[in-house]
C-alpha cells in the first residue's frame, strides 16, 4: 500500500523535498483538515532506509494518525513533546536523520520550547519538518514560529479562507448565537469599575448597558437548533471547557435539542476517562436515524479528524485563536463534499475576529483563484454569518479596545533595553526575566504599522518608539548587510552563484538571502520586488535570477547539436549525451508536461522556448500517434479516389506501405492480443468512416 497525496499536498511534498534538501529545514503551514500530516507519513515511506523522529502534542493525535493511515512505520521513532522534556539527558543518543515537529506553534511554550532547542542543537545534521495550522502564537505576542524554529523556510502555506475557496475544504454555514453571558457581564463590569478616570467609566458603562440590552433580545437556542441543524441524524461535536462544564452542557441537552430530535444519542471524551476509546468509536461508528453528539474537551482540538462530521458546537469560552480554528477545523476535512455547520455559542468574542479575517482571506483567495462555474461564482459574496448578536460583538469590541493596556507594559520593558543597550537591536527570540517575549513584540509592532497584521498603533505610540531608537524598516538594514556580503563574495570567486547553504566567514547567511531574493522576484516580479537601485546593485555583480533558465539553455544546446546531427528530435527516452545530458529524459519530461498541462496549471516552458524546439523538429505528440494519423490520411485519400480501401498488399504512397498497414489493421481486429499498433475504438470509428471492410 502506497500513500496517495490530494493535489494541493503533492505540491507541497515536492516543495518540501526540494526545500529540506537545499536549506535542511521546511515547514508546512496547511489548514486543519486538509491532510497535512499525509506530506511528513509520504516524506517517512519515501525514506524507509532513514530514521525520523516524530515530536507532536500527544500520542494519542499521532497513533490515530496511524490509524486512519492503515499503515505501520518502522522507521519512525515517536515522542510527545512532555516526552521529550522528560528525556533530555537521553537526547545526545537520539541520532535521527530526520526530525518531525507536528503542530510546530506548540514548540513555543517555555519548557516544550527548551527541549525542542536542546534537541535541535544536539543534530544539526537532522532534516526538519514542521506541520501546523498556524505558525503564530496569538496569545504569545504573535510570535512567529516558523521564523523561530525554521529561519522562514516556509515550503507550503495555505490560508483557511484559500482552502475553501480552492474547494479542498468545504464551506461552512456559520451560526452565532449565546446560551450564557452574565458571568461574562460581570467581568466586564468589574473592569469597567477598576477604571481610575471617572470620565471613561462613564463612557464604559453605557457601552456596557447597550450590550446587555443587545444579549438580551438573542433567540433561544431551541429556535437556533431547530432553524439551522437541517440533518436533523447528523454527527456533531460539543467542545466543552472542563468535566465540570461538559455535565452541566449534556444537562441541557433535552431542552436545547427538543425541536430536532427528543432521543439525541450522547457520546463522551476526555483525556481522563478510560471509556474514551470505546466511546470515541461508538460515535464514529453510529449511522442511526438520530441525532448524534459527541461531547469533548481537548482531545480533538488538533491532530485528530473524525469524518462524518456535519459541523461543531462551540461551547468552550477561549481567547486563542488557534483553539478556535482548531475547533472549526473539525467539521472540515479535504475530500469529504459536504456543507458543515459551525454553531459558536460562545461569548468568544476575543476569537471571533477570526471571522472577518476569514471572509477577508476567501475575498483575497477568489482574486488568486478565479472561477468561471456556477459553483465558483457564488464565492464573490459568499460565507454569508448568520449573526444574531453582530451588534453584541461589535459593542464587545469597542469596550475590549477601551479595557486593553497591555502594550504600554511591553513599552516599559522596550525602553529599558533601550536604556541598557542604547538600541532595539532585540533578537526575535529574546524573552525578558519577567517572562515577556520582547523580541517578538518589538517584530510585531514592524508588522503593525506596514499593515500585514491587524493591531492599534497610534502615532503617539509611534513617536514614542522613535524616541528609544525603533528601526521600523529591517528590510534595509538588511538588505545592505547581504549587499555587502555579496560584493565580497564576487570579489573573491568572480561570480554570485552562491549555494543555497552557503554561510559567509561573518556568519551571515549568504545563500538563503539570495535565494530568498530569487524567490520574490519568480513570484512577485523583479519590479514589485527591488527597487531600481537595488537592481543596478545586483545587475553590476552579474546577478542569476533564474537557475532553471540557465540550466534549460544548456538543454537547448544538447538538442541543437543533436538536431544537427541526426537531422531531426526523435531522441531515444534513454539517451544521454556525452558530456552527461540526460536529453531524451529532458524531451520526453517536456512532453509530458504539455500533453497533461491544463489551464489552472503554469505552463512548462515559454511560448519562445517552444517555438525554438519546433525549428529543431520537435514534436509534441508521442511518434506512433504522428505515424497513425499520417497512414490514416494516406488511407482516407485513397478511398475518396477508388470508393473503397481494398488496397493491394503492395501498394506504396509516399514511402509508406499503405496496403500492409491496411492488412494489418484487419488482422489486429480479428486477433486483438497481436502486438504492434493500438486499435482502439476511436481507431475503429475513424476507420469506419472510410469504408474499411473489416473482413
């Protein structure tokens, strides 16, 4: 049994081959649901002589992995991430040639994150491969993991909002509704009261009072259920905060689901309890005519897929948007062609900004992956949210932004390195002895003013930042450093072909800049990607911006000299010049390409570089496909000058025996299993038309 990879996850295998092998580190940033772990498990089969060790959250998330897959690896060593913490005395012996990080954002936390260091520094010899829904720690001051743990190497990303669009994931129907709030009120109106301005309490109060009102006026979630939850037999997931919660939810059951069904079929699971499996498997396995719901806590949050899934009921209060993708991420799975459910029940409003990001994500995706069907067409001004407490969250938000004050405790901790250093040169993974990620504040706050992360960046904070010395722009600084790097490396070899892991004597890393600096300019163009003196810079050191460019006009020239030669391109798929060049491999590739390309696809050569080939003689179709469709011609004027197509035996037209191919169409009807030409019935049709008598 092999394993077979969904097209958007073999694109992203090849990338993470060719990645792993030019930088020794990648990460897959893919949605939940769309298969990703499948890219590491096909990496593992493809390498059944290396050893990989395997890192994610739980054992239990990788052996389901296993089991879903049906297959069984003796090649792969697994740890949980505690497991790992647990064994570092024991890491030195490890020795693995590859190592796996599954939900790679989890390495962020403080001991996790020490031990995954720890073992990364022990083999740096050992290829990497992160996999995660997201690379940022939203409750962590976004920290950037796939920076941290892999220096930007992201191989393949893929945004929810894409992955819908692209249909790898089905689209969800979005219901938010409330089942509880006044503890939530409370707290709010506790921070209000802590207020020390009199003024903004004011103010906050009567946003607060709106937005009691506004709950207030929220449907029943009788009505919510019955008017949304159409399979009224379907599968659903019930995430819950603790035990405690759960019992209290499974309390409400008969009166919340009454509308849709009286006998609701319950199901559990927790970490904790030994009748999870069982249960577990007995939801899975349940196909009756009744509402089934399976109540959890954590346990399928991420790593674990259930299919058969209508939609999720989110009960869990949480701030972290990663949870909460998660959670959604549960009724959406690649391949499964069905139109799920997302109930938000919860107060949730610190996540459920992920909801605009996501209509914004799916607006930017259409722009990027245009459809012409019917089906397509409805993305324009679809993912309609059926919100009955839009007006809650919006007042949500506003008192939320007023309560926030936790940028100026980061300021504090910025201007006292400031104060130290006398710069804000802070290394990206730099953690304060209070326990702020400094670093990663300070990169964030860059993000924020260029407008590629959402966030509240005042110009008095602005000016405030000036004042300690913040360099906003680290693209320049950073683009004269590699600049300067280069020019040494022209003057010492005479060119700027650099390796992609070539490490300058200062330690800067010179090839994955280039490389980098290549890779903007294939997918954004040279003008969106340099300005015009970073051009010229580049231009006076003779700069190769496309590799594959070169390397296909070395091709070229091996064709021409056969061409030459030979007197036309039919060159033997096993033919290798003699110098090394593997031309009839490189030919046959080439047609392969064109003859399976399609229009969503970029095509495999340029429109000049295929008219070059063809003045050499090269054909696009295989040669038996030229051979029949010129002997069919031959036989078809033949008819259309005798009304027949009893051809003599030795009848020759234009060097071709055209007699004998006639016999042997005929013999090759009567005796199919004969070698030679293929006759199919498209074949026989053709020859139908003119006249061939098949006796």
């Amino acid at each position: 049994m092999s394993i077979h990879l969904f097209k958007h996850n073999e694109e992203a295998y090849q990338a993470v081959k060719t990645m792993l092998e030019e930088e020794g580190k990648a990460a897959v940033i893919h949605p939940t649901g769309t298969g990703k772990s499948l890219i590491a498990f096909k990496l593992v089969e493809a390498h059944p002589s290396e050893h990989f060790l395997w890192l994610s959250p739980s054992e239990y998330i990788f052996e389901t992995q296993l089991e879903n897959l049906g297959m069984e690896f003796s090649n792969i060593r697994y740890l949980s991430y505690s497991r790992l913490m647990k064994s570092e005395d024991s890491i030195e012996e490890l020795h693995p040639d590859y190592i796996i990080l599954d939900e790679f954002h989890r390495c962020g936390a403080a001991e996790w994150g020490k031990s995954v260091r720890k073992l990364l520094a022990a083999c740096p010899e050992a290829k990497i491969l992160g996999l995660s829904a997201t690379n940022i720690r939203y409750l962590d001051n976004q920290r950037n993991m796939a920076e941290e743990l892999f220096d930007g190497n992201v191989a393949s990303e893929m945004t929810l909002g894409e992955a819908i669009v692209r249909e790898i994931l089905p689209e969800p129907k979005y219901v938010i509704a409330m089942y509880s709030y006044k503890k939530e009120l409370e707290q709010l109106r506790k921070r209000v009261q802590a207020l020390s301005n009199q003024g903004l309490v004011a103010e906050n109060q009567k946003l607060l009072e709106q937005l009691r009102r506004a709950l207030e006026q929220a449907d029943g979630l009788d009505q919510v259920f019955e008017k949304h939850m159409k399979k009224k037999d379907g599968k659903y997931i019930v995430f819950c905060a603790d035990q405690e919660h759960m019992e209290e939810m499974k309390a409400q059951v008969g009166v919340w689901f009454k509308k849709v069904d009286r006998n609701p079929h319950i199901y559990t699971a927790f970490y904790r309890d030994s009748a999870t499996g069982k249960e577990f498997a007995a939801f899975k396995k349940d196909d009756s005519e009744h509402l089934k719901l399976l109540f959890c806590i954590d346990m399928l949050n991420e790593g674990v897929h259930v299919d058969d899934v209508d939609g999720v009921i989110l009960l869990r209060p949480t701030v972290s948007p990663i949870i909460y993708l998660q959670q959604i991420g549960r009724a959406l799975s690649a391949g499964s062609g069905k139109e799920p459910v997302i109930f938000d029940l919860v107060n949730n409003f610190d996540s459920l900004y992920c909801i605009d990001c996501l209509k914004k994500e799916m607006a930017e995706a259409y722009v990027l992956f245009p459809r012409t069907n019917e089906k397509g067409e409805r993305f324009r001004d679809h993912f309609r949210i059926i919100d009955e407490t839009k007006d809650c969250r919006e007042l949500f938000q506003k008192l939320q932004d007023n309560l926030s004050s936790a940028w100026e405790t980061y300021y504090i901790a910025a201007r006292q390195w400031y104060l130290e250093h006398g710069n804000l040169k802070i290394p990206k993974s730099y953690i304060t002895p209070t326990g702020l990620t400094l670093g990663s504040w300070i990169m964030t706050q860059r993000r924020v003013r260029a407008g590629s992360v959402p966030g509240a960046l005042t110009e008095e904070k602005i000016k405030k930042l000036d004042d300690i010395g913040m360099i906003w722009d680290m693209g320049s600084q950073r683009w004269n450093e590699g600049l300067e790097e280069l020019r040494i490396y022209y003057n010492e070899h005479g060119n700027v072909d650099v390796t992609a892991k070539y490490v300058s004597p200062s330690g800067f890393r010179l090839g994955s800049w280039v490389n980098n600096l290549r890779v903007k300019v294939r997918n954004k163009g040279l003008e969106q990607s340099l300005t015009g003196k970073q051009q010229e810079q580049l231009k006076e050191l003779g700069m190769i911006w496309d590799k594959n460019t070169e390397t296909w006009e070395m091709y070229f020239q091996a064709a021409e000299k056969y061409s030459k030669t030979h007197g036309d391109l039919e060159v033997p798929a096993k033919y290798v010049t003699e110098d090394g060049v593997a031309l009839g491999r490189w030919l046959g590739e080439i047609k392969h390409q064109i003859t399976h390309a399609n229009k969503s696809k970029r095509a495999a050569l340029t429109e000049d570089q295929l008219s070059r080939l063809k003045a050499l003689g090269f054909e696009t179709e295989k040669k038996f496909v030229r051979q029949w469709n010129i002997r069919f011609a031959l036989a078809k004027e033949y008819y259309e000058e005798h009304g027949d197509l009893n051809v003599p035996v030795s009848y020759c037209v234009n060097g071709v025996n055209l007699g004998k191919w006639i016999s042997r169409i005929r013999t090759k009807r009567k005796k199919p299993g004969t070698s030679g030409l293929v006759l199919d019935e498209e074949r026989i049709r053709q020859m139908d038309s003119i006249g061939m008598d098949w006796k």
